[in-house]
C-alpha cells in the first residue's frame, strides 16, 4: 500500500517503538479483541480512577497497521475522561471514513488517515479502537 512518506515514517516508528505496550497488575478493565478477518489479536488494559484513563497498555501480534495504531491510540488516550476517549474513538472512525480530521491532542493518529483509502487495512487500524470502546463500556459499568 502507498502511504504518505511522512506518514509512513510515524507509523513505522510507533510499530518499531512501541509506547504503553506491556501489561499491568493494576487494571480495571481488560479487553481481548482479535480481528476476524486475519485472526490477529490485541489485549489492551486500561487503569480508570475517577472516570478518567489514568494508563492504558495493550499487548498483541498484528500488523505494523494494527500495532502502530494500538500505540498511538494508548498514548492518546491517557489522562483522558471516558467520554473524551469515547470522542476520540469517534473521530478516529471519521478518520477511517476518508473524512479530513485533525487530532489537536495527538497528531501522530493523522498519519493513519491514509489507511482509509484501503478498506482491508481498516479493520488493521480499528482493531485497537474497538477494544477501546469495549474497555470503556466495561470501565462504566465497573
Ligand atoms: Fe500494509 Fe500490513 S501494514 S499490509
Ligand atoms: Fe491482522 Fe492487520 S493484518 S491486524
């Protein structure tokens, strides 16, 4: 796939170092996901005090697409409120539709707005989202 050299470069740095990839003993919520389509699968913990994403990890095996995405989603995230996260996830998803978005907080995430032109490689990026919005359903009811 042909993406932006730019682009290509924060992907690959965020693939090759990983932030928040690991575990952690003290989480609320922890969501195990995989991706239908290549079997490919991440587990992502989020520690959540007050309504607020205090640490987020994720661990997993996936493409440079998926993994690069779960480290730049992770980052975001952090002292974030679970609507803010949810809010991010939404853009993300406006992202993936081929829609002009910015990420003030983050904008590494933009390096992924090319991913949309290639719907296979959708599913890569969203693999972590996904998990996400799980985690927050789990982490309001927690
Ligand atoms: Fe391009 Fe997997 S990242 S094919
Ligand atoms: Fe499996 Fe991208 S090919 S997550």
């Amino acid at each position: 796939m042909q993406l932006d050299e730019l682009y290509r470069r924060v992907i690959m740095d965020h693939y090759k170092n990983p932030r928040n990839r690991g575990t952690m003993d003290e989480d609320s919520v922890t969501v195990n996901l995989n991706n239908p389509t290549c079997g490919d699968r991440i587990q992502l913990q989020l520690r959540v005090e007050d309504g607020v994403v205090k640490q987020a990890k994720y661990t997993g095996e996936g493409c440079s697409i998926s993994m690069s995405s779960a480290s730049m989603m992770t980052d975001a995230i952090r002292g974030k409120t679970l609507d803010e996260a949810l809010g991010l996830a939404e853009k993300f998803s406006a992202l993936m539709q081929g829609q002009p978005v910015e990420f003030e907080e983050y904008e590494d995430l933009e390096a992924l707005s090319g991913v949309s032109k290639f719907p296979a490689r959708i599913k890569c990026a969203t693999l972590a989202w996904n998990a996400l919005r799980k985690g927050i359903e789990a982490g309001r009811q927690g």
